[in-house]
C-alpha cells in the first residue's frame, strides 16, 4: 500500500514539473514582465544627457582623428534592462560592462581597421521598450535618439572633412542611424556623396522607405554599390516567433521627428554573404568567418571561422544555418538571445564588405572629381 507520504511526493514533484514546463513554455512573456518598467515614461525623471565633448561620454574615440582610410560613426545595440526606469543612465556599471565586454568588440570590432571609430555612450532606451509600441517605449527611443543626433553632429564637427565615412548600428543602434540617414544625410549632397554604406543590423528597415525619405540612399543590391543601406536581421530555425515579430514592428521616423510603427511592412534583407538583395541561398563555403571577440580589446582581432553557417533572405529576415561550434549559437533562455551576443556571425564578412566600400568610394569621389575638373570640350570620362 502507498502510504499518503508518498502520494504527497509523487504530487508534489508532479506539481514541479509541470511548473518547470510552465516556466519554460512561457520563458519569454515572465522575461519581459520582469523587464517592464512600472513607471510611466512622463513621470520617470530621464537622466542627465551626455556632453559629447568630454571624453567620458564615448565608448569609443579614436587615438589618432586621421588614421585610415575612412570614418566610422558606430551605435551600439541595447545593453540596458531595467524595471525600474525607461532609459539608461551613463553610469550604469552593468550596461556599460556588456557595452565594452561584449557589445562594441563584435559589433564595432569589424570596422576597426578601416579607420577611425567613433561610438557614443547614450541614454538608451531599457530593453522591455523594444517589444511595446505604446507612448512609453516610443518616447523611451525618441529620448535615446536626441542623445546619438547630438553624438553624430560632434563626429561630423571634429572629423577630417571630405574623408569616407560609414555608419553602423546594432538592434536600437541601427533605428538610431535610420534616424541619422533620414534627418541629416538624405537632405544633405556632402554627406551623402562621403557615404560608403550604411549598415543596419538587427533592426528592420522598411523597404517603402527608400521610396520616401531615403530615395537618394538606395538598398546595397551589389558588392561594388556605395552609398547605399545594407540591412538584414539574422536567425537561426527555432526562432520563428522572433521572426515575426520584427516583421511586425517595423518602425520609420517621421518629419516630426517621432517614431512611426509600419505594422507587417516588407523589410530590407541583403545578404551578408553574397551582398545582394536576391532570396537565393548562399553557400557556407564563401562565408569568410563568424568569430568571437568578447573580452578582447578593440583593435584586437579574433580568427575567423569560415564556413560556419550560409545564409537565404527569407520575406525580410535572414535565415541562417545552425553554427556547429555551440559558442556561435543563439541561446534561447530567458531572454538571452534579446541581449548583447557574445560573437558575430558575419564579423569577417562585414570587415571584407567595409573595406571594399571604402575603397570603391574613393575610387569613385577620384572619378567624379575628373569629371568636374574636365571641360566640356574634353574627351575625358562625363
């Protein structure tokens, strides 16, 4: 016979598992209810912004302003989960460690040998705003975005003028160039004629806008385009509902300067292995190398894995193949794959791909500049 004790220990771990199997089903929504700030965006007191000519407020500046070939105004992705308050401080020692730990070496990592980098620190918007586009995330992002507009407007004013420049950002970082491109490049022949790309990663990029704001900055479609938008946002299979997701908040910012949801709209996808636009499937083997460059210093660079996944451009999002090094992978656990990834899948590609740009813009500026200075009774390139 079994005794009511046991019974009670039969039930009882009965009652665990299935909470554990609860917990886990449900992973994501305890995640982001933990994440939810309970103050509303009006009362939260934001904190102080940041004086970009003091030294402190940039991740990133480089030792010498004119090293390189070209420019690099980078903004780093979300390092910043809170409950408590809608935008980060500049002294929060946890977002500021996974800034410098994880974040800006593979994110900024590959355009260090192109030239100068530049990344700001800035009040970013607490990670729970990325899933709400109710009042409070949006203000949370638009506050986030006057402090990079402030940041770029210093990089361009201590910059060496007429030099090549890129922009690069990462998750919010990149809805933050979006803005940069549509308020201060688009309008702007000087700017847009030093642009070698723009890459947005991690952060869809409606393709109606290339239409509108952005008709003078097209989509990259080739290895050799300048002045153009790359932009892909890379999952592996298991990440279905991440997937759709991003399909469905795509965000554009309008001439009032606010941000405007684009509800289920086509987004950008170029491929970081073939650099083009198409849906067709690119081999592993011309992948130049995923790698990982946590914990090392900047200029530092890690090896490349090559041939570590391929990759097809899937209705707006970028499939990849499972990496076999598990260090490559994705982790799903209570909202690990929303934060700062330990490694960057294309890391050796976009570091071949900015390079390229680079020299194929200034290949260009040399051509356009013959043709200005060539009469128009000269038999020289028009």
């Amino acid at each position: 016979m079994v005794s009511w004790r046991t019974s009670f220990s039969f039930a009882a771990l009965a009652i665990a598992v299935l909470l554990a199997a609860a917990a886990v089903m449900f992973q994501d929504n305890i995640t982001l209810f933990s994440l939810n700030p309970r103050t509303p965006f009006q009362t939260d007191t934001p904190p102080p912004p940041p004086a970009y000519g003091a030294r402190g407020a940039w991740a990133l500046w480089p030792d010498d302003l004119a090293a390189g070939e070209a420019d690099v105004f980078y903004v780093h992705s979300t390092t910043f989960a809170s409950s408590k308050r809608w935008n980060a401080p500049l002294t929060d020692n946890i977002a500021d460690a996974a800034l410098r730990q994880a974040a800006a070496p593979n994110e900024a990592g590959p355009f260090m040998r192109i030239g100068a980098v530049y990344g700001p620190r800035y009040r970013q918007a607490t990670l729970f705003s990325s899933f709400t586009h109710k009042f409070d995330g949006l203000a949370a992002r638009e506050l986030a975005y006057k402090d990079v507009e402030s940041a770029f407007l210093h990089f361009l004013a201590v910059r060496p003028a007429n030099r090549p420049f890129i922009l690069a950002g990462y998750g919010q970082g990149g809805l933050h160039v979006l803005g940069l491109l549509q308020y201060h490049v688009a309008a702007n022949e000087g700017l847009r004629r030093h642009l070698a790309a723009a890459y947005i990663i991690r952060q869809g990029v409606p393709v109606s806008i290339f239409d509108q704001a952005l008709r003078t900055i097209p989509p990259c479609a080739s290895q050799t385009a300048v002045r153009c938008v790359i932009s892909y946002i890379d999952l592996e299979s298991g990440f279905e509902k991440e997937a759709e997701r991003f399909r469905q908040r795509a965000l554009i910012w309008n001439a009032a300067g606010a941000l405007t949801s684009l509800p289920n709209a086509k987004i950008l996808c170029v491929n970081p292995i073939s650099w083009t636009i198409s849906d067709q499937s690119a081999d592993p083997n011309e992948h130049l190398g995923a790698a990982s460059a946590t914990g090392l210093r900047m200029r530092e660079t890690p090896p490349p894995i090559a041939a570590a996944t391929g990759a097809q451009c899937r209705d707006g999002i970028l499939a990849v193949d499972s990496p076999q090094q598990k260090f490559l992978q994705r982790r799903h656990w209570f909202g690990d794959h929303w934060r700062p990834q330990d490694f960057n899948l294309f890391y050796h590609d976009l570091a071949a791909d900015a390079a390229r740009r680079v020299e194929n813009l200034n290949m260009r500026l040399a051509s356009e500049a013959v043709d200005l200075s060539a009469s128009p009774d000269d038999n020289g390139p028009k």
